[in-house]
C-alpha cells in the first residue's frame, strides 16, 4: 500500500494536537521541560509559516500538510502515521506481515480481500488516500527492491519476532 501524497495531506492541526496529547497526557512519555501552549505555538511556527519560494521569485506559505524537505515534516508524517495505525490495528486483525517505511507499506494477508479491508480501514481512519499494487508473478516492489515470494515466506516469521 502506499498512500497518496502523504506530507502534503498531513493534518496539521490534528497532528499538534496528537502530539501534545502524548507528550502531555500520556503517562508513559518522559516529561517535557516546556509549557504545553509553547510546544504548541513552536510546532504550528515550524509547520503553519513556513514560508517557500518558487524558481520564479514568488513566495508562498504552505496552508495545510507539511512541506517535503522541512525538519518537521518526517516527524509530523511519522507521527500521524502511527496514530493512525493504532486506530486501525485496534479495530481489524493485524496481518500475516505489516512493514511501513514513511509513506509505503508491505503487507502480506491471507487474501486480497483482508487487504483491500485493511485499506478501507486505513482510509477511515485518517484523511489520507492509498493505492494498492498485489505481486505479479510471486515478486512485489518495495522500496526500491524486487522482494520475491520465496525470500518473504523464509523471513516474515523472523521480522514478526
């Protein structure tokens, strides 16, 4: 699965929020020497006025998502990701294999229609869109490498470990 234009599509807003709530409300994060409000304001400065220019000379402030190449952005779309994920694997059976790097994930399920479900689940849960490619021939692209049926079969049970 990938999903479709993930920082740009990052809830900014809804992101702070689930940062701080964990940050401030959850009992198993170190404390933090910072005001909540503080944090709060920093991360919307870094995230909400980032300002950016074009090849042409004008200069643009990015209204929601979080700009690609800014210090925060694979924080925030990590971060929103993993929210994400607890929400979902709270309400479906976690498959066979589930591997997220950023935006991708491999996942291998027991069928096409437990995938397509976990997709639709990820869907409502969040704002974002994803995109689905099955193995062609026993092999499956992921990141950048041809992964095929043999290696993944031998493996998935050492990687759930």
């Amino acid at each position: 699965m990938d999903v479709e234009s993930l920082f740009t599509n990052v809830p900014v807003d809804e992101t702070i929020d689930l940062i701080a709530d964990r940050v401030y409300s959850d009992e198993t994060t170190p404390e933090l020497n910072i005001p909540e409000q503080a944090l709060r304001t920093l991360l919307a400065i870094c995230t909400k006025r980032a300002p950016f220019t074009t090849h042409r000379g004008h200069m643009y402030l990015q209204k929601d998502g979080v700009a690609m190449g800014s210090h925060l952005a694979v924080l925030f779309a990590n971060f929103y990701m993993g929210v994400v994920e607890e929400r979902v694997f709270s309400q479906v059976e976690c498959p066979l294999a589930y591997f997220r790097y950023i935006d991708d994930t491999f996942v291998k399920a027991t069928s096409t229609e437990a995938i397509e479900n976990l997709m639709r689940t990820f869907e409502d849960n969040s704002v974002l869109h994803f995109t689905l490619e099955n193995s062609v021939d026993n092999s499956l692209p992921f990141l950048d490498h041809c992964l095929h049926q043999v290696y993944i079969s031998r493996h998935v049970s050492e990687w759930r470990e």
